[in-house]
C-alpha cells in the first residue's frame, strides 16, 4: 500500500513514516499543501494522510480540490483540531476519517487498515 503522508511538523513526519514503514507500508512525504495536493493528483496513492494546518494551503483546500477533481483516494485527517465541529467539517468536506492529534500508533494503523479493506 502507497501512502502520501502530508503534515509540516517534520519531527511527528518522520515518527508517523517510521511507523508507516515499519509496519511495510510505502511512503511519500511532503511538508505542504501545495505539495500535498501536486503529489496527490497523481493518483498514485491508495490512501493520503493529511493535516489541516499546514502551509501554503490549507488541508481542507486541498480535500476540496481533490474530491473537485474526482480524486477518490481515501483521506484521512490528522490533526490537533480535535473539536467535534473540526471533525464534522472534516469529514463533509469529503475526508474518510478523522483522527485528533495525540494519537496512539496502534489506532492509526487500526484506521489505516479499516480505510484499505473499504477500498478493496
């Protein structure tokens, strides 16, 4: 599985795409959402995990713009905007799933994998 990971703070970057690859996942990781959105649009990715804030565009724009785009890749939102208003946005701006920063390894991998058996 080839997952695009978008998040601008590069220290819990590199932790989630050790975990990622630990666990024999295949990761691309970018810093931000222009970025996010260029590599996105390749759709070379069974599942993108993105962040809300982030640079030069916000993660929720770059949502808009790939569900705008017919971009089907599940996405799921990692972020510390963890409010259950923050995580209805979220999710009817077309995100999969939504998890709150902290979180703890083993419920990222859960969701992870409960997003690649949806889509098959």
């Amino acid at each position: 599985m080839k997952i695009l990971l978008v998040e601008d703070e590069v220290h819990l970057a590199e932790a989630v795409m050790q975990i990622l690859k630990k666990n024999n996942y295949t990761v691309d990781m970018v810093h931000d959402g222009q970025d996010g959105l260029d590599y996105a649009l390749t759709g070379l990715y069974d599942l993108i995990l993105l962040d809300i804030m982030l640079p030069k565009m916000d993660g929720l724009a770059v949502l808009k713009s790939l569900r705008k785009e017919s971009i089907a890749t599940p996405v799921l939102l990692l972020t510390a905007k963890g409010e259950i208003s923050d995580r209805v946005r979220g999710l009817d701006t077309g995100a999969d799933d939504y998890l709150a920063k902290p979180f703890a390894t083993e419920e990222l991998l859960a969701r992870i994998r409960a997003l690649s058996r949806r889509r098959g």
